[in-house]
C-alpha cells in the first residue's frame, strides 16, 4: 500500500536506479510558459471596458486556469532497490506530494495508455502521454494510478521494477 512521504528536499541525495526528472527540463515550462500564454491572450480578447458581472466571472476563471497552468504540479516517477516513487512537484511546496510503494509488497506491476479522443481541451491539455501503472500487491488487493510521463521512461523504469521484483521472488 503506498506511504505518502516528503522526498522533495532530499531527492537529490537518495540513490535512484532510474528516474524521471520533467521538472528541471526545459520543454516542461516551454509548454507551461505557451499554455500560460494562449490563456492569457484569451483573456485579453474580452473586451475590459464592456464588462458585465457574468463577463468578470468568466475572466477570474479563465485567470485561475492560466495561473493552474503554471502552479500545477509535473508527474515525476522514481525507483530505487526498495521502493517506486510516485512524485508530484510544483515550485509551490504545499501542492509537492510523494507516494512510496515497497517493491517487496508488489506481486505484479504493468501499465497502459489511458488517451483519451482529443478534443477542444487536447490544445490546451496535453493528451499524448497519459499512462496508468497498475500494481497487485501479494495481498491481491490492487492499485492504479495515472501518470503524465513520457512512454520510454515509463518503460524503462517498470522494467527496472519488474527485474527487482523477479530477483526478490
């Protein structure tokens, strides 16, 4: 079962076996930055000086989703000899989440791509690559979650878990 810990400060000093690291790239907040971006100039399409109540709602909408895209926290994945980390990251400390899964505990892992049809909201949200890990503990009981990671990191790090998995069994 997972265990919630805060790894955010010392990540850097933990020994990982394979990691993801989105957010220190800088395509992660070249797309931020245009997502930001494409929503402000929305916004900036409403015309200030004939704003009405029902209008005004619509812009602190519209800046609350321009700022989500900024402030939302990037999908992290990482593994060491014990455990898989699931990691949320936002430079706002108290949106940063980490979730722990011992690898003694998992029977079997696997994953799928969860893409849904695009639609209106496909160029504003990214849809290419959304996945969801799956795992079965030695308890039978299971657990999903999904991730925005890119597919060859997911690959090589469930492989990475499977192969501790196989040398622990």
């Amino acid at each position: 079962m997972p265990l919630t810990i805060n790894l955010m400060n010392s990540q850097n000093d933990m020994n990982f076996i394979a990691t993801t690291n989105y957010f220190s790239k800088p395509k992660t907040w070249i797309i931020r930055f245009i997502q930001f971006s494409i929503a402000m100039l929305v916004l900036y399409q409403v015309d200030l000086s004939e704003m009405t109540s029902g209008t005004q709602l619509l812009y602190a909408c519209g800046a609350l989703l321009a700022m989500g895209f900024v402030i939302s926290p990037v999908d992290e994945l990482a593994l060491d000899n014990n455990n898989m980390y699931f990691i949320k990251k936002s430079f706002v400390p108290f949106l940063n989440r980490t979730r722990e899964y011992k690898i003694s505990t998992i029977k079997r892992i696997g994953f799928y791509s969860i893409v849904r049809a695009p639609s209106v909201f496909s160029l504003l949200v990214p849809v290419t690559n959304v996945f969801r890990i799956e795992f079965i503990f030695n308890d039978d009981s299971s657990q999903s979650d999904d991730l925005f990671i890119h597919k060859k990191d997911l690959q090589m790090i469930v492989s990475n878990a499977k192969r501790l998995l196989n040398g622990a069994q």
